[in-house]
C-alpha cells in the first residue's frame, strides 16, 4: 500500500476510520496486509470490515475489501446511527413480520437491517426500491424479490421516478416498512428528499400495515418534504433512547411506538 500511517491508531474507531481511508485512496486492500499494519488479529480486521460495509464506506469481497465508489459517509443522519442502535430496530422490525408475507422495504441503513435479519422467516416476498436492500437479500436470502424499477436517487441507493411508480400501482403488501428524514406528533411524517417523499405517499396507499422505523434523533425532528399526518403510521420503531417527550407526544395522537 502506498499509504503511511506513522502512528498506529489505538481506538477502535481510530483504527476502521485509517482502514477505510487506505481502501478508498488504494481501491482494495487484503485482511493480511492490515492485520499487519494495525498491528491486531485477522478476526479484528474482518470486524472492521463487516462494521464499515454496514456504514457503506467499503465493499467486502473474499480476503479483503474494495472501495464502493461512492464517498465514505459523512454528516448523513442515517449513516451516524450507532450499530448497536439499527441493529435493535431492525430485529424488532423483523419480530413483527409472520411468515409468507409481502413486505415493502424502502430503501436506507434501517430497512437493509430489516433484510439482514429476514433470515429467521420463510416464504417472504420482499418489494424493494432500496438498491443496496436488493443486492444484499438477492446475495443473502432465498426469498421472493421484486426491485422496481427508477432513476437512482440520494446516497442511500433508493429509486425514484415515474418507472418507480408505475411498478407501484400494480403492488399490494401486506407491510410496508420506511425509514423517513422525522416523525413529529404535530407536523407528521417528513422526508429530506423530494423524490423519495413522492414514492412514500403512494407506499402509505400498498401497504396493509405501514411501519416507520427512525432513528431515535429524528423523533421530533421535522424533514424539508411533508409526507402524511403521523396517523398515516400504524406503528413507529425506534430506539429507546428517543426523547421521551416526542414519544410521549406522539403516543398521544393514537400512534403505536416500539422502542427497540
């Protein structure tokens, strides 16, 4: 590698922040070679690997990793939650679907957590617009996939336009699950992106059951684009550390919370 680090880095954090630098400046690099340059066990590199892939800053492939070719997150609120945090959500996300249903996941860190854990139920049908969504449960999973179709849109790989649309109308599931910019008990459900806001009105008209998942800073916070009233939900997840005050104004209004 044609990167130096004079000083190895002792934390944790330090350390996955140097390796995902080297993977972009260098395009690849290999367990091996940064066990070696940090200086920790294999096992710990793969840790790092399995962390930042999560965080979309690189791209795992056999014995190393590769630079995704998009930047390595930066101030994105989705891209901020703590593992542990997304990890909570999707799993109690997961704990509601029964089997042989058909879910909508919409694309995001928290819906691809969803995903991850589909494993613990069988015959699931699973409508995506979310690109990274897609290729995890068609690499992972053995369940029914349907992607839309669209136009690439926003760093969390969602599709959008009027191809998404179209493929839209013709769909029903039995759950909907989205991850949006806010959730506010008096100014609703809100997204950051214009684009993505379209798509999320039609969803809350396919699914059954529309779930909102956040995380626990945007409980309360209020996005650029109104999607819904927070009616529109039939349940929010969330972590438990979400301002109690939002949750207490939001459970007002009749929504049901799930704290993960």
């Amino acid at each position: 590698m044609g990167v130096n680090v004079h000083t190895r880095p002792t934390l944790t954090t330090e350390r996955r922040s140097a390796i995902a630098d080297l993977v972009v400046q260098e395009g690849t690099a290999r367990v091996a070679e940064l066990a070696r340059r940090f200086d920790v066990s294999a096992a710990t590199i793969r840790r790092d690997l399995e962390t930042l892939e999560e965080r979309g800053a690189i791209e795992r492939v056999h014995g190393g990793a590769i630079a995704t070719g998009r930047k390595a997150p930066g101030p994105v609120v989705s891209a901020s939650v703590p593992p542990s945090q997304a990890a909570r959500i999707g799993q109690s996300v997961v704990e509601m679907i029964e089997d042989g249903e058909t879910v909508f996941l919409g694309p995001g860190l928290l819906p691809l957590e969803v995903a991850r854990r589909l494993a613990v139920r069988s015959r699931i049908t699973v409508v995506t617009n979310g690109l990274d969504v897609a290729h995890w449960l068609a690499s992972n999973s053995g369940h029914r996939l349907i992607v839309t179709g669209g136009q690439l849109e926003g760093h969390e790989l969602g599709l959008v336009g009027h191809l998404t649309r179209d493929a839209l109308s013709s769909l029903r599931a039995d759950r909907v699950i989205l991850e949006l910019g806010g959730v506010s008990a008096v100014e609703g459900l809100t997204e950051d992106s214009l684009p993505q806001a379209e798509i999320a009105r039609l969803l809350l008209e396919v699914g059954s059951t529309v779930t909102i998942v956040v995380p626990p800073e945007r409980v309360g916070r209020v996005a650029a684009t109104q999607v819904a009233p927070v009616t529109e939900a039939d349940v929010i997840v969330t972590a438990r550390e979400a301002p109690s005050a939002y949750l207490w104004d939001l459970s007002e209004v009749g929504v049901q919370i799930v704290l993960a």
